[in-house]
C-alpha cells in the first residue's frame, strides 16, 4: 500500500489522501461512514483514472482510515468540512463528485454549498439524512433517553467492529439535513442503487430523486445489489455513470 500524503485542515484536522494529476473534469470519491480510501470502489475508480489520464482525488475523513482523530469525536459536519477542505486545497476547476453511502450526503452538502465547483455527481446507495431518518427513526425511546443520557451507544454491524453512534453525531446531522429544504442539482447527475441494500432501502434513492430538482437526474436500481455494490457488474455501472456525468458536464 503506497504512502498517502497529507494535508492539514483550517480545523487541525490531518488528512490522508492520494491524488492523480491529469485531464479534467477531476473526479474525487468520498467513502462511506467508517469506511477509507482503500476500498474495492476507490481503488477502481483510481486505477480506471490512472488508465484514462484523469485526475482523481481519494482521502480519509478525520477518525478515518488514515487520518488523524477518534471516529467517536466526529460528525456530518465534520466530515464536510474536511471534504470542502480536500476540494478546495487539493483540485483546480469544477470536479465530479462520487459519493459512497455516507460520501453521497457529503457531496450533496457540498454541492448545496458549492454549486460552482460541481462540474457532476455520481452517488452509490447514497444515504442523506441517514443520522435522523434511519439511526434515530430506528430507536426506540428507551433507546433514545439512553443515548441522551450516555452521549453514546453501540449498534452492530456487518462489516466488524460495532458502530459508536454518538449524540453529537445526531444533534449535528440535524443541521445538515438535506430532503428538508430545496437542493438544486444544476449539473449531471447519476444515482445508483442495489435493491437488496439492506442498509439504504431503495426508498431513500427514490426520494431523493423526487426530492432534488436539475435538469439531467437519473436513477438506476440494480436487481439483487447489495450496498457494497463493489462486484464487477456494479463496478462497470460506476464506470459507464462517470462516463456518461464526465462526457455531458464538457458539454453543459
């Protein structure tokens, strides 16, 4: 595994990160939530980068992967931040955006906030407003007044260790919420969805589709894919969505 290079953020938060120099639009993929830079999709998405000369940024969110920080210590917030921090130090002229899961919500924040360095989006089970609709829509209320009156609790998982799920990372997630208020998506955009995902119901990509406005959305729902959505098939449908975001955003 190569050395990453680092950036340090406006908040004291060090990053990890590898970066391809090359044509543009650059393209820059955010991981899901205790996910890193050294996943199945990530790697692809660089190595095809790599193959087609294209810029290509990968990075770990502070208390992620390679980056400084205990994951129980961040939040939506944070992880944006960190995002904003990466795109705007670290690549030149509007980017692609491609959003995993968690990174799907980052990077409707960021294109809510940022239009003009949005060039496209591609997103792959993307979870906006996952904090409050799914996490605490899914407590009950003994659970809820034990994680008010703890600060934290332990849910299980599928992929290792338990997820933390902190206070601050729901109270926060409220003032980041997305489907609530208008989100303009005024550049091409590709929203894809295994429909056997059994940690974002398809449900969640339909309403987002409803939701967000722009004048070239797509949704594509893959029969018996799961949110890793990382076996060769899935991976091709990455590609071919970039392809077809990079090919329409040249001539927007």
């Amino acid at each position: 595994m190569a050395k990453p290079s680092w950036i340090e953020t406006g908040a004291g938060r060090r990053l990890a990160y590898h970066r391809l120099t090359g044509k543009g639009p650059g393209i820059i993929f955010f991981g899901g939530l205790k996910s890193d830079m050294e996943g199945t999709k990530a790697l692809w998405l660089e190595d095809r980068a790599r193959a087609l000369g294209r810029a290509f940024l990968r990075f770990d969110y502070s208390g992620h992967g390679q980056s400084s920080g205990a994951f129980t210590d961040g939040c939506i917030g944070d992880w944006a931040a960190d995002a904003r921090a990466v795109l705007d130090a670290l690549t030149e002229g509007p980017q692609i955006l491609v959003g995993s899961s968690m990174g799907g919500w980052i990077a409707l924040l960021l294109a809510r906030a940022w239009p003009e360095r949005v060039a496209g989006m591609v997103t792959i089970a993307a979870a906006p407003d996952f904090t409050e609709d799914s996490i605490w829509a899914g407590f009950d209320a003994a659970t809820r007044a034990r994680m008010m009156e703890e600060g934290q609790i332990a849910l299980p998982s599928d992929y290792g260790e338990p997820y933390i799920i902190t206070r601050r990372l729901i109270e926060d997630g409220r003032d980041h919420l997305v489907l609530r208020a208008p989100l303009d998506l005024p550049f091409p955009v590709r929203f894809l969805q295994g429909t056997a995902d059994k940690d974002v119901d398809k449900s969640v990509s339909l309403r987002l589709l409803d939701h967000a406005t722009g004048p070239d959305m797509r949704l594509t729902l893959v029969r018996g894919a799961d949110h890793r959505f990382s076996d060769p098939d899935c991976l091709a449908l990455i590609g071919a969505a970039l392809d077809e975001v990079s090919a329409r955003s040249l001539t927007a």
